[in-house]
C-alpha cells in the first residue's frame, strides 16, 4: 500500500501531483533513454545515421502510440472495477489484458517487419538513408511484443494508484538501454543496429520485470471496502447486465497475474477492445498525419532532416511528460466514476488539465532560451542546429494548445467514451493536417510553413473536444 495513491479520498491537486510525478519521471527517462539512442548515432555513427533512426520515428511512434492506447485502455477498465469493488471482473480484467497485449503485440511485430520498406518509400525517405532506416526499424520491430506487455503492467499497477514500480522498472531497463548502446555502436561498430538492438534487449528487460511484480500479486484497496450497489451507465455501455458496484461480492483488492495460464474472458476482452481499439487508434491517427509531416520534412536536405529529429526529442519530453496528468486524469476520472463521486470527476479532468499547461508552459520556455544548445547534443552542425532551431520555436510557443485537447479525451475514456473522441480526433489532427500540407504547406515549401499546423489543429481540436465532454458529463454522471 506504500506504493499507492488514493485516487477516490484525499486532495486531488495534492494526489494527482504526487500520482503524477513519478509518472512524469518515467516518461521523461524514457525519452531520454529514447535519446540515448538518437545522441549516440549521430555522435559515433554520423549524420546520415542520425537522420535514418531520425526518418523512422513517426513510423515508430505510429506502432507504440497504438500500443499505449491499449494501455489506456487496460487502464480505465481496471481503475473502474477498482472503484466500484468488483475483484471476480478485477481479476479477469488483469488476467484477460495480458494476452490481449500479447496479441496485439505480436500483430503489430509482424506487420511493421513486413511492410517496412514499403512504408519508407511511400515516405520518400531519401536514397542515402533508405538501407539503414528499414534495417534499424524492422530490428526495433522486435521489442513491440514487450512493450505490449509493458503497458499492460503499467496500466494495471497506475490503474490502482502504484506509479513508482514503473518507475523503477523503466529506469532498469532504461540503464542497460544505454551501456548496450554505448558497447554497440562504440565499440562493436554496429551503428544503427546496435542501436535498435539495445532497445529490444532493454523492452524485454522490463516486460520480465514488470511480470515478476504482477506474479507476486498486489494488493491495491483495503478488504471490505464496500460502495452503495447500483448499476452505472458505464456497466450499461460496457455491454453487460452483471451490477459493478460490487454490493454483492467480498472485495479483497488483490491483483495477481498467472503468465502461465491461458485465459480469456469474452466480455472482458470486448469491452478492452471497445476502450482500447479506438483510444489506440486515436494515438496511431496522430502519427499518420504525422508520416505526412516527416514526408514534408523529407522534401529538404538530410541537414534539415537531422536537424527535425533532434528537435523532436524535446518535443518529446515536453509531451511526455504532459501525458503523465492525461494518464491521471483518465485514471482518477475512472475509479471515481466507479465509486460514484460526481464531483471528483469534473475537479480532477480540471485540475489535470491545468497541471498539463503548466509543464508546457515551463518547458517550452526552457527550450527557447537553451534550444541550440539541446539540438547541438545531437550534431553540432551549424545547419542541422538551425533547421532543427526553427521547428523548436514553433513548437516551444504552442505546445500548451494541446493540453485541453489531450486532457479532455483521456477523462471521456475514463468515463468509457472513446469512439466520439477519436472521430474528433482524425477529424481536427489527422484529416486537417494532411488538408494543411496539401494547400499551405504546398504553397510555401517552408519548414515555417509546415509546423504552424500544429497549434492550430490543436486548437480546433481541443473545442470540440471540450464541447463533447461536456455533454456525456452531463449524461454520465
């Protein structure tokens, strides 16, 4: 119980920070680990390594943003029947969304390994970085599968207000990502492949990790916590008859993985599609529009290439962490909705939202004054600081545009509303932008030109967005 937050009693600005921060600690190492690898191929392998890891990261971020939707997903449905009492559904939940994981996993391993060239090409990934870009991306395909797994974990122990596991596991993995690094670009001279071989050995170091801490069982709430009995609408979304609140069941609060048995409930496995599929595939739209974004970038030379992926790295962390407060909002919304605490719903989707804007705000300021300085860790050519500066301004400047939008689609999950969301969301950050780069990009050709879609996608985004929210809260709750 150390290891928990109170999600449904206590102070929400007090425990959503705390929830948060480790949780913004481990998304920061993990795009600093992510940077590991992109410092260590442009520092010892060279520029045109640099800009071939550089040219496979929205295609990358299409794949595991998918994967962290399940997650969320994961995460909802458990946070719920951990705030409504219901261990018979808690457990099949734990037990189903393992090899829910697995599943998806493996597809997107095989599909991402077949179609990688392809893909590169219909990219226009220029020739001379073409080789090595398929080469590290269909090596990376590898550690898909445990980085399933690893999110499935994560959303199981953050669903029950345990956000410092992760952490230490990330940080684990994270180290050994890393030294391998180091021992396979540096000393082996594997260049771009040892840089992806890194990263899969590490993602099967914390998928191990974080199974051996779910094997051992956890125990989230204090036995006989009990909830008044009546259905919630989302019981009814969900698909079921069966009463949620958990009025009629002992409720121990204990979560225990068994890896080695094979189960799959039905119902349980439709309702995490119904969550995670669209939530999935709403982070998987986001990099769409955003292959069309590195295909625009592809159109100027592999200095201004190199230049974009260094400065995606603090894009990166300034996102990053944000989502931590998404993660919390989607989390505190969800066992508050299963405990029946209308007014904890709305407070805490307010007050992630504000703490997301806040940290966007910090680091942004932080990036314009120290940008070149950032993008010079990576290559210190003068013209790869520059392209790579004036994508950063943009960025640093509008960055805190997308926290209402991100913040109100992670509480509609967490009052199981996804399907509406992602429409709004292929609608205003896929389908806008990819009209932007057909009309305005294509009439400047700017790098200028190119990233201003951005804060303007995600102010359309984030209105409508809101407008929804407001009404299923209206609905819901």
């Amino acid at each position: 119980m150390k290891n928990q937050i109170e999600l449904t009693n206590g102070s929400l600005y007090r425990n959503i920070l705390l929830f948060s921060i480790p949780l913004m600690i481990t998304n920061l190492l993990q795009v600093l680990f992510n940077m590991a690898d992109v410092i260590v191929a442009g520092r010892f392998a060279g520029k045109l390594a640099l800009a071939s890891v550089g040219s496979t990261s929205m295609l990358i971020f299409l794949f595991t943003g998918f994967l962290i939707g399940l997650g969320s997903g994961i995460n909802v449905l458990s946070a719920f029947f951990l705030g409504s009492r219901n261990q018979k559904l808690l457990d099949e939940t734990v037990q189903t969304s393992f090899w829910f994981s697995i599943l998806w996993g493996c597809i997107f391993f095989a599909s991402g390994f077949l179609l990688a060239k392809p893909v590169l090409i219909l990219m226009q990934t220029r020739a001379e970085l073409l080789e090595n870009a398929v080469l590290y991306f269909r090596i990376y395909m590898f550690a898909v599968p445990a980085a399933a797994v690893y999110n499935f974990g994560s959303g199981i122990l953050t669903s029950g207000g345990d956000t410092k596991r992760p952490l230490i596991i990330l940080s684990c993995a994270g180290v050994l990502n890393v030294i391998l690094n180091l021992i396979f670009v540096i000393v082996l001279k594997l260049s771009v492949a040892g840089v992806a071989l890194a990263t899969v050995i590490s993602q099967y170091v914390s998928a191990v990790l974080i199974i051996s801490v779910l094997k051992k069982g956890i125990v989230f709430q204090k036995n006989g916590d009990k909830i008044p009995a009546r259905k919630t609408r989302f019981s009814e979304n969900a698909g079921t008859d069966e009463n949620f609140s958990g009025g009629q069941t002992e409720f121990s609060g204990k979560i225990r993985l068994n890896p080695a048995q094979f189960y799959l409930s039905r119902d349980i496995f439709f309702k995490l599609m119904k969550l995670g599929i669209p939530a999935g595939f709403q982070n998987a739209v986001f990099y769409v529009a955003n292959i069309f974004i590195q295909t625009g970038v592809n159109h100027f030379d592999a200095a201004v290439v190199a230049g974009c992926a260094a400065s995606h790295n603090a894009e990166s962390i300034t996102f990053d962490c944000m989502a931590a407060f998404y993660t919390a909002g989607a989390s505190f919304v969800g066992q508050n909705f299963g405990a029946q605490k209308k007014d904890r719903i709305l407070k805490s989707y307010l007050i992630s939202t504000g703490y997301a804007a806040a940290v966007s705000l910090i680091f942004g300021g932080l990036f314009l004054a120290f940008g070149r300085e950032f993008i010079g860790l990576f290559n210190s050519n003068a013209e790869v600081i520059e392209g790579g500066y004036t994508r950063l301004v943009i960025m640093a400047l509008s960055m805190w545009i997308s926290a209402p939008m991100d913040a109100t689609t992670s509480a509609s999950r967490g009052l199981g509303k996804t399907a509406v969301p992602s429409v709004i969301i292929i609608l205003g950050s896929c389908v806008f932008r990819i009209f932007w780069i057909c009309t305005i990009f294509k009439h400047f050709m700017t790098i200028k030109s190119l990233f201003l879609l951005f804060p303007v996608s995600w102010g359309i985004t984030a209105m409508a967005e809101v407008i929804y929210f407001i009404k299923i809260y209206r609905k819901c709750c």
